[in-house]
C-alpha cells in the first residue's frame, strides 16, 4: 500500500489547481507544521518536566501558633480575625500581636514535609509587632534544587528567627521595608527590630546581611554584632551587640569520651551549670529528673526539667555562681534576662498556694553596697537583693491562689501550654529603689517547682549593654 507523499507525488500533472493553491506543496506544508508543532511539544514537555521535577517549588508547611494573650490575622483584604489557636498560615497573610499586651506573642513555624516535617525556621513576634508574610516556598521534591524561601515585609516591632542545623537545602529569609532588606543567609539565631526609619539585626550566631538603597553598600552583620540602618543616615553601622554574662546560655550538654550514654542513671552534664534535684526542698520523694531532650513538637534541642508522680513540691533546676562579690554591672546600663520556655504540663493551678511553684521560676541574686549611718558606701561590704519571677500555663479561674510571690516585683506571667515563648525581664538594674543599686550579680538560677511539672528551656541569657548614646540628627 503507497503512502500518502506517493500519493501525492503521482497526480497528474494535469490536475487542476483549485483557489487555495497547489494541493502538493499543501500537503507538504501541513506534514511540516505537524511535524514542527510535534518537534515543539517534544521540546516544550521536556523543558517543563525538568522544571517540574528538579527546579520547582510548592509552598511550605506554615503553622501559627500563639505564646501569650491575643493576636490578629488578616488574609488578603478581608477583615482582620482574632486568634487565640494555632492555624495554618497562607501567603499574604498580616500578622499582628496585640498593641497593648507587651507579653502577647505569635510563632510561626515552617516545616519541610519531604523530610518527615522538618523544622526550617522558627519566627516568633513579640508584643506590638506587626508583619506580612509574603512568601514561603520550598523545592518540591527531595531531589529538587533551589532553597527555602522566607518572606517577610513591613516588620514594625520585634521579631526574633531561628534558622535550624542540618537543613536539606540553602536557605534565604527577607525581611523587606521600603527600599531596606535584612536577608539571613545561615542557620542561627536573629533578632530584629523595624519601626518608622529605622532597622536593625542582631545576630547572636549565623550569618545575615542589610541591603539597604542603591546608594549604600550592604553590610554582612558578624556573629555577637548588631547593624542598624536608618533613612537619616547614608550608612549601615555595625556594633557589638549586648554581652552575654552567662556561659553556656543555649543550655548545650557535655559528652566526655567515656560518657556512657547508654545510661539512663547518669545525668547530663550541663556545661557552666550546676543543676540538683533539690531544689528549695531537700530529700522530697519522688526526685525530679533533668536532661537533654526535644520538646513534644520537635522544634529544637532543649534542657527538660520533669518530676512525675508527686503530692508534695521540689524544684529541678540549675545555678550560675560568680566569685566574690559577683560580676561587676556598674558599667552597664541595662541587664535584661531572657530565656526560651515550653510548658508542656503541671500539676497545680499557676504557680501553688504561695506563687512560689511556677513550672519555670527564674531567680537572679544581687550584691547592693552596704552603707553606714551617713549613708556613705562600706568598702567590701554587701548586702543580698533577690530578684525572681516565674511562667505558668495552666490556671484553675476558681483558685483563690494569687500570681505574685513575697518576694516578687510582679505577677507572674502565663503563656499558652505546648508552644515556645520567648520571656523577657525588665531592666534588672531599676527593680529596686534608690539608693539600693546593686553593683554585682553573685547568682543566676532557673528551677521548675511544683508537684508534678514537664518542661523545656532552650536558653537563659543574661544580657547586658552599656549607656545608650544618642545619634546625632
């Protein structure tokens, strides 16, 4: 049987040509465009499934969760919500905690799920802060190239990142006001801060740059630095960022080679801490137990302090003791504590019939100056100050408990059970009253307390900064 171009090539010479040509070179033409069009589609598909399968990305997994109080979220253009739950989080979503709460606090988290959800970023913003979440993406299979991609614009107030070990794949976070950029390059720990002409990045570990306008030359940001940027000025200032008193204030464990880890009766070994069983109470059955672990919802390393089974209080905690007098804070301004909790249970209602069993209590031990009869300063003498404070999840609303201590400048704060919260003190140094300056700080502690008690801290900083210069104008 003859093909169709036999066919055609056998007509007679003879046949007409009709008004739309000569039917031969039609023919021709048709089998060229088919072929075109097939030699297209070929090269079309194969372009778009090396895209799809080795350079495409899909959104992230994005969970918001709140720490404290009540937050507000606005998709789109519809009208902002209240939110008090955790909830999925989309793209083009405002985020803002609340205005007249400075403990309010929201945390969002970004997951991979090609790697059994693992944790990319952690953001958490702090009271009155408020941000859009423009983008989160990431590769779409495990053998995709490219990176996550983390989004942010219009940050006004305080928001602190955690980029996570061991990631899969490189990693941008963008934090875009006007024509200024933070961009976070690695894995660490960031805090940043935006408000009306200003930004500014402290990186406590990692590596993050400032991109500011056309005419100023970006700023890689050290490790223990923080940049600031303002519209005023036709620069990016790099400074130190506040110093750190405590060692180990990320709470890291110390393996000794011989370290038999297959242990379970030797406990971790906190570095720079010295960590007890019995605290506040000596020889109370059941002991409480303290060790290297992972909160429930396997965000990050942490210290765990856990007693289980008890009727009676103990405490379960570690100290930081300073040599005689103490660590000198005179040249300091401002010396704030931070630490980094999850509650993930207690047993009683707030923190105990005294206020004084928070699931977290956190206590720093002072060195004021004695002074004689004229009110004159006794050289090497001093008296003890106590500042302490706590964090609770669980509240009964019909307890008659109250929620400060004796001892305590202000009640204690409550945060929401199974999510990390980020607590930071006042400025130790204007607790007490005039003429009661302390000079020295002897002692560092943080302790659960209560009956039964589970929780997480992945930190404890001390930070300290000297007099605040103002910039010109």
């Amino acid at each position: 049987m003859s093909t169709l171009a036999d066919g055609l090539a056998n007509i007679p010479e003879e046949y007409p040509i009709t008004e739309f040509g000569n039917p031969v070179r039609m023919a021709w033409g048709v089998i060229l465009i088919a072929f075109a069009t097939f030699c297209i589609l070929c090269v079309a598909s194969t372009l778009w499934l090396q895209y799809f399968f080795f350079q495409s990305s899909v959104q992230m997994n994005t969970l918001l969760q709140v720490g404290s109080g009540t937050i507000g979220v606005q998709a789109g253009s519809s009208a902002e919500q209240t939110a008090s739950d955790a909830r999925s989080l989309a793209t083009g979503t405002l985020i803002r905690t609340d205005r007249t709460n400075t403990l309010s606090q929201a945390t969002i988290t970004f997951r991979d799920p090609n790697y059994d959800n693992q944790l990319v970023a952690s953001v958490t913003l702090m009271g009155d802060t408020s941000t859009r979440l423009r983008q989160a993406w990431q590769p779409r299979f495990e053998w995709t190239s490219g990176y996550y991609n983390i989004e942010f614009e219009g940050l006004n107030g305080e928001m602190n990142v955690i980029i996570a070990e061991g990631l899969q794949h490189d990693i941008e976070v963008s934090v875009r006001e006007s024509d200024t950029e933070i961009r976070i390059l690695e894995p660490g720990r960031y805090q940043l801060t935006g408000q009306l002409g200003q930004v500014m990045v402290t990186n406590w570990e990692g590596e993050v740059l400032i991109i500011g306008p056309e005419d100023v030359s970006a700023r890689l940001i050290p490790p223990s630095h923080r940049g600031v940027f303002r519209t005023i000025q036709d620069e990016i200032v790099v400074e130190p960022a506040s110093v750190n008193l405590l060692t180990n204030s990320t709470l890291d464990v110390f393996e000794p080679e011989d370290y038999e880890t297959d242990n379970p009766a030797l406990p971790d070994i906190l570095r720079g801490w010295d960590c007890s069983t019995n605290y506040e109470f000596v020889n109370r059955l059941p002991l409480g137990d303290y060790q290297n672990a992972t909160a429930p919802d396997g965000l990050r390393d942490s210290f765990r302090l856990l007693r289980e089974g008890a009727t009676n209080n103990v405490g379960t905690g570690c100290r930081q003791d300073f040599s005689e007098p103490g660590i000198d804070v005179t040249g300091y301004a401002n010396v704030t504590l931070r630490a980094r909790v999850y509650v993930d249970s207690q047993a009683i209602s707030g923190c105990g019939e005294q206020a004084s069993e928070c699931p977290l209590m956190m206590r720093v031990r002072f060195a004021v100056p004695e002074r004689d009869a004229n009110g004159d300063i006794i050289e090497g003498e001093y008296e003890e100050r106590i500042w302490i404070h706590g964090v609770y999840a669980m509240l009964d609303p019909l307890s008659p408990w109250p929620l400060i201590c004796n001892t305590c400048r202000r009640d204690h704060v409550r945060v929401y059970q199974d999510v990390w919260y980020i607590y930071e003190s006042d400025n130790l140094l204007n607790v007490f009253q005039p003429g009661e300056e302390p000079t020295h700080i002897r002692e560092v502690e943080f302790y659960a307390s209560g009956h039964d008690y589970d929780v997480y801290v992945s930190e404890i900083s001390l930070l300290a900064s000297g007099p605040i210069v103002s910039n010109p104008s």
